[in-house]
C-alpha cells in the first residue's frame, strides 16, 4: 500500500507543489491523494488540479461555528483514509478535538527555528530581535499552535542587509527540501511521535533532526535517509 498523504494549505502551495513533483520524481514514496483548503480562490486548489489530484474547498462561512468547520473537512480528508496530513500553509489554528483525533498523523512547517516565533510574522520578528540565524520546523500538530514536537530544522544564516522579504526569498525553497525530507522520513516508518517525543527507529530522538547542506536529514549522530 502506498503511503497515503493529504496536503492542508490556504494560499500559494508551493510546498505542496514541491511534494507533488517529489512524488512525481518518484523521490518520495507517497501518494499525494489531495489538496484540502479552507479558501475556495487559493492557488494551491489550480496547483492540485494541474497536477490531476483532487482539490477540495470548504468555506468557514458555510459553517456555525469553528469546531463545526474542522469536524467538516476533516471528515472530507479522512474520507481518503491518508496516513499523514500536512498543513502547509494552512493558516487557520484547529479544534484541539479534531488535533487530537490526529495526534501522530498530522504535521505543519512553519517558517522559524521553534520554539522560536510561533505565530505569524517570523521574518519580521528575527531582525527585530538581531537573531544571527533563521530556519523552519517541520513539526507534529497539537492543540498548542505551534507548539508541536519538532521533527526536523533546518538553519539559515542572516546577513547584514536582510529584510523580511529576503529572509523568505532565500528560506522558502530551504522549506520546500526540509518538507519533502521530513515526509519521505515519515513515509518510510523511521520517524514516529512516540508517548514521551519523536522517535527515530524506536528510539526517541534527544533534539530535532537537522537538514544538512548534503541534503539530508542528520540526528541522533547519524543521517537519516
Ligand atoms: C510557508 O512559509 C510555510 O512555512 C508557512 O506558510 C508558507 C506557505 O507557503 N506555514 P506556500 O503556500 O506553501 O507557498
């Protein structure tokens, strides 16, 4: 059976897009079933559609209330019975019932070194504070927005000059290979959320996994992958 995955995203999606041609390489095990969104005119549900995978919107305004709406297009997605759920780009904090339905089974990036900046702005935010570096996470999803075990990281050095929208220019294809590394490990049963943290082969791993310049995801004083 091929390892089944669903992309949550409300915007651009080119996380996803970078998973999809991952997928299409056939550098990455998994099938790429769909592409939910909470925003019925994002480019992401034009990306999926291109590419012949099934692109789904629901709209919150359809429905009463928050935990109304993510019971709905949860159920949408486990409709295609996915082994993992990554929000890229899905801009919206979800019903800790339906997180919680998922634990272990539903990751997000996010474009900052967490436990650092969660929340909205990060760019902005690691200038603000004379950071001498940036990154972003790739975590499992809990109730607590962004706040999630860290699976992977990856580092980016700031440089003298950099404004917010450089330091997204240069991290977001950094994002695209630290998602695709962190997916194929999930797909390929190495990394786990275990009772007490991340697991990698069984074992629970002492500090997130670091993509390295060869590409690959390092951890535990091995690679990965
Ligand atoms: C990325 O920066 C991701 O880390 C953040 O939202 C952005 C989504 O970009 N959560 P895209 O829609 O995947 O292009």
């Amino acid at each position: 059976m091929p390892y089944s995955v669903i992309v949550f995203a409300s915007g651009r999606g080119s996380n996803f897009a970078a998973l999809a041609q991952a997928a299409r390489d056939g550098a990455l095990p998994i099938r790429l079933d769909a592409l939910l969104s909470d925003k019925p005119d994002a480019p992401a549900l034009t990306l999926a559609r291109d590419a012949g995978i099934a692109a789904i919107a629901l709209a919150p305004r359809d429905f009463p209330d928050r935990a109304s709406f993510d019971r709905a297009i949860f159920a949408r997605a486990a409709e295609f019975a996915p082994d993992l759920i990554v929000l890229a780009g899905y801009l919206r904090v979800i019903d800790a019932g339906v997180v919680e339905a998922w634990r272990g089974r539903i990751i997000n990036i996010h474009p900052s070194l967490l436990p650092k900046y969660p929340g909205l702005h990060t760019h902005r935010r690691v200038l603000a504070a004379g950071d001498a570096e940036h990154g972003a996470s790739v975590h499992f999803v809990t109730a607590e927005l962004d706040g999630g075990p860290v699976i992977a990281q990856i580092h980016l050095a700031v440089v003298p000059g950099d404004t917010p929208e450089s330091l997204a220019a240069r991290l977001l294809p950094l994002e695209h290979r630290l998602l695709v590394a962190t997916v194929d490990a999930l797909a390929r049963g190495r990394v786990a959320l275990g009772a007490d943290g991340i697991e990698l082969d069984g074992r629970r791993l002492p500090a997130p996994l670091r993509l390295g310049a060869d590409g690959r995801l390092h951890g535990a004083g091995a690679a990965v992958g």
